[in-house]
C-alpha cells in the first residue's frame, strides 16, 4: 500500500502512472481515470479517509478501474459505488467492481427496482449501439441501496438528486474537494457545455429545472460523465446555460451539432488516454 506521503507527490505530479495509463488529479481528493470507456469513472476520497467510486462506465472497464484504484490507493478499501443514474454506460462494470471490491452501490429510488424486498438497478433497455469490441452492459442484476436526497453518503459526500436526464438521476458534492460529479446533467466539450438531447430525457421540464437549482449549489470544479472537467466557474457555466430556452435547431448551427456528437461518440467508444 502507497504511503500518505508517496499519495502527496504523485498528487503534486499532477497523475498516477497505472500500468499504460495516467490518474488525472481534478482536485486534491477527487482522480479522473484513464483507461476507461462508456463515461468518466471517478475516484473520490471522503473526509474520513475512505473512498468511492463514482461511475463506472462499460462492463468492460473492470480491469483498468481495478489496476488505477490499486496503484493510487494500493490495499485500502472502496466503500461505496456511486451511481449518478442506470444508464448502461454509466453502471455497466458496478456488478463486478462491487463484487471484486466489496463495495456497495448506491443510486437514486427511482432508478431502482423493488424485487423480494431487496433493491437492483433499473435495467437499461436500449437497442445495442454499435460499438467496438468488449462488454458495454450487463444482464445480470444489480443489487443497490437507494440513495436519500441531501445525503451524506460518506463524510463529505452530499448526494443531490437531479431528476429529469432519468427520474432517479443525481449529482455528489465532494465538499472538501469543492468538486461535483454530475453525470448527464451537462455534457463538456471544447467550446463549452451543452445539455442533453431532448430525447435522452425521462422528463426534458424536469431536467431543465434540475439543472436550474444545481447551479445555486454547485461548487466551481464539475466533472461530467461526458468530456473534460470543468476546472473553474462550473457554477457560473450552469447558470447561464439554464437561461437559454430550448429552441429548434438553426440551419447555420447543424456543423457544430454534428461535431459535437461525433466527438460523443468518439469518446463514449474510445478508451480514455492521458
């Protein structure tokens, strides 16, 4: 296991080297893994010294999640997955990692299903996209303990409920850290944020309003499921993206739209390098 101090300068560093892949550092606290596809998968450090995962991205993302977590945090235990919604490629690999890790998943009530007293994750229904090689979903169930609104899932880990992008969607607020971990309630890419696509939304009025009251509460670092992290003035970025109404798309705007899902879908199929 990594001492505290050897923790320090990697941090220092600016990433972890784990195998052929690099651990960024969004803030002292919170790593962005590489080596991933589906989304970001995250690693977070609570205020009493434990950890969680949050997100997991494709099935097959189990084995570069385990080999960075090992070469970050050597031996010491993940408590909790954290799931910011069902989607597929967001809880693909939480099964196994839980299974492997001995830790428990968490997400919101209304992502989950009720069955013999006990609660599993909502299955994903979707056609299967075309992607490459390797596992995106699974089919097995996916044992989970619902998470409360205002939360403190670990010390210093609020969870948020954002209902709207699913009805059981949240967002974590890593407090020490001044970090949020907000899944598909944006979207980050070069020129900025955007939202989700209309039709990726359970209820596209109560994903607007969600993204609305976020704003008032976010810190100035966010980390989305999609694209880079937002490093400074997450807040302020929300804020003024809840302001604009959604409107029909422009003919002079469709290169910019067709850019950006083409760069979504680069990155949801690729694995992550530094």
């Amino acid at each position: 296991m990594r001492s505290c101090s050897c923790i320090r300068r990697a941090e220092r560093s600016g990433f972890f080297r784990a195998g052929n892949f690099l651990a960024s550092i969004v803030s002292d606290g919170v790593w962005w893994l590489h080596g991933t596809r589906g989304c970001n998968v995250y690693l977070v450090r609570a205020r009493d010294g434990s950890y969680a995962i949050v997100d997991t991205g494709f099935a097959d993302n189990v084995a570069p999640v385990m080999a960075e977590v090992a070469e970050i945090i050597g031996a010491e235990p993940i408590k909790t997955i954290l799931l910011t919604h069902f989607h597929f490629d967001h809880s693909g690999a939480a099964q196994s990692l839980s299974e492997q890790l001995g830790a428990e998943v968490r997400a919101g009530l209304e992502d989950c299903e009720e069955s013999g007293g006990q609660f599993e994750l909502r299955k994903h229904r979707f056609r299967r996209p075309r992607m490459r090689g390797g596992d995106i979903g699974t089919s097995n169930p996916i044992a989970t303990r619902p998470l409360v609104d205002g939360e403190e899932v670990l010390p210093g880990i609020i969870a948020m409920a954002t209902p709207g992008h699913t009805t059981g969607s949240y967002c974590f607020i890593v407090e020490d850290a001044g970090v949020a971990l907000v899944g598909d309630l944006v979207i980050s890419h070069s020129d900025g944020l955007s939202r989700t696509l209309v039709a990726a939304n359970s209820d596209d009025g109560t994903y607007l309003e969600s993204i609305r009251t976020f704003a008032g509460l976010a810190p100035h670092v966010g980390c989305p499921g999609h694209g880079r992290p937002v490093m400074d003035g997450f807040g302020e970025q929300l804020r003024r993206l809840s302001e604009k109404p959604r409107q029909r798309l422009k003919p002079w705007q469709v290169p910019r739209r067709m850019k950006r899902l083409f760069d979504f879908y680069r990155f949801v199929n690729h694995r992550r390098k530094r």
